[in-house]
C-alpha cells in the first residue's frame, strides 16, 4: 500500500506540473508592443537599451540588438512563435556587443513556441530550451504617445554633397535625403512611437551637451556632420557634433531607428 500511494503521488505531481505547463502554454495574451530583452540563454543583459517591439497589426516585428536595428515578420498562434527572415542594418561593432547581438538573432531565428507570465516573456526552442526573456518597460521608461506628444527630435548630417534630416513630431517624422527636395511625412504606428519614447526616455537631457564624440573625422571632412536635438517641454537639448554613422553610445540606439524608419522610403 505504501508503494501504491507514492506512485499516486508521483503520478499526481506529475500531472499537475503538465497541467500547469499546458495552462501556461494555453493562456496567451496579444504578442503585441515594445518589450525589454533582459536575458539571451544565460547572459543577463543589464540595461533597457536592447529591444524588441510586435507590431501585432502588420505581423512584424523590430528591435535594437545593441549595435544594429532589425526588423522582419513574425506569426504566433496560441503559444506557437515562429520569426522569418529578420534583416539588420550593418553597422561595424565592438566584438563583445556583436555577440550579444548574434546570440540575439540566433535566438529569434530558433524560437518555437512562447509562454506570458506576469508580463515576461520567455522563448522557447523545440527542446524546450529557454533561448530568450523579455520584459515590459516600466510606464517610468515607455509612455504612451499622447503623454510625450511634446517630443521632438531632430536628427541632422550635412556635408558637402551629403545632406540628411530627420524631425520625430507629433506622432510622425518628416525627413528630408537632399537640400532641394520637399519634406516626406511617415505617418507612425503606436509600436514604432512608443519604441520611440521609450529610447528618448531613458536618455538623461541635460546632460546630452556633455557627449563625447567617438571619433572626429568630420572635424577635417572625412565624415559628414552629424548632431542630435530633442525638444521637451520647451526646453531645448543639443549634442555636441560626432560622426554620421558613429553616434555616441547613449543616443546610438535612437538615432539609429529614426534613420531606419525612412530607409525604406
């Protein structure tokens, strides 16, 4: 009798940790919005600079792996998770940040499945491998759109023959590609204002005029003239001069989307 009641036991524990697992796996709600990547297999990732937003309405997804943007579809059913082919922009990067960044895509390319569990979201390979977590900002580091609509950001590279613009307004941008040409509007989706916010959030302001620049080639034309302005509340914050295509590491991620959201335009 007493072998009969612990394998009762054991089966009843069992089934309950399979029926808690199919609960879990079973009650998912809307993959949708801007997330916090804290963990890539083992490795903690100490900072809300890596992200990854669900654009539930077009079935894509975009994100900032910490050098690079990506961007690509993404199809969920019930807890199943399956990415397509995600493209990245090819920025050069320091070889410990292009790690993370490959363990990065190496997992969304591997994810199958996906569970929700107060508001983490934890990928999954086929053998049940915890490939990635992910994180909901705080409503301190994401606001909503109608809460910052007194953001703007302006983007600028100018050379000689070179000239770039690009102002994050009242829920659209406007750029301009040359000196001649009208400004082009893009209308933006709440994922990509919120993305948005969340990056210009996290930056402290004031401090942005203290920036160091990471390399000095347009101060002799052998890069174009860059330089970043955000406007809150009337107040105005400039970044010192740096490099088209070498930002400061603390305006890198934001300056780094605006420039991909009119790639394609």
């Amino acid at each position: 009798m007493k072998y009969i009641s612990l394998l009762v036991t054991c089966l009843f524990v069992i089934s309950c940790g399979n029926a808690k697992e199919a609960s879990a796996m079973t009650k998912q709600g809307p993959l949708t919005g801007t997330y916090i990547i804290t963990t890539v297999g083992e490795t903690a990732l100490n900072s809300t600079d890596f992200l990854i937003t669900f654009a539930i309405e077009k079935n894509m997804v975009s994100g900032y792996s910490g050098c690079n943007n990506f961007s690509g579809s993404y199809e969920y059913k019930g807890a199943a998770l399956n990415f397509g082919p995600l493209a990245s922009t090819r920025k050069m990067c320091r070889p410990e940040t292009n790690k993370i960044e490959q363990s990065i895509l190496k997992a969304l390319n591997k994810t199958i499945r996906f569970t929700d569990e107060n508001s983490i979201i934890t990928l999954y390979n086929n053998e049940g491998k915890t490939l990635m977590t992910l994180e909901k900002p705080k409503p301190s580091v994401t606001k909503i759109a109608k809460e910052q609509k007194d953001y703007n950001a302006t983007y600028t590279a100018i050379s000689r023959g070179y000239y770039v613009m690009i102002s994050y307004e009242n829920n659209s941008i406007s750029f301009q590609k040359d000196r001649n040409s009208k400004p082009q509007v893009l209308s933006l989706s709440e994922t990509q204002i919120a993305s948005l916010n969340a990056k210009i959030d996290t930056l402290e302001l004031d401090r942005l005029e203290n920036l160091e620049a990471p390399s000095k080639a347009h101060q002799y034309d052998g890069a174009a003239i860059a330089g970043l302005k955000i406007i809150q509340n009337g107040t105005n914050y400039q970044t010192p001069s740096f490099d088209a295509g070498n930002p400061p590491k603390v305006i890198e991620a934001l300056v780094s989307e605006l420039i991909m959201l009119t790639e394609k335009q």
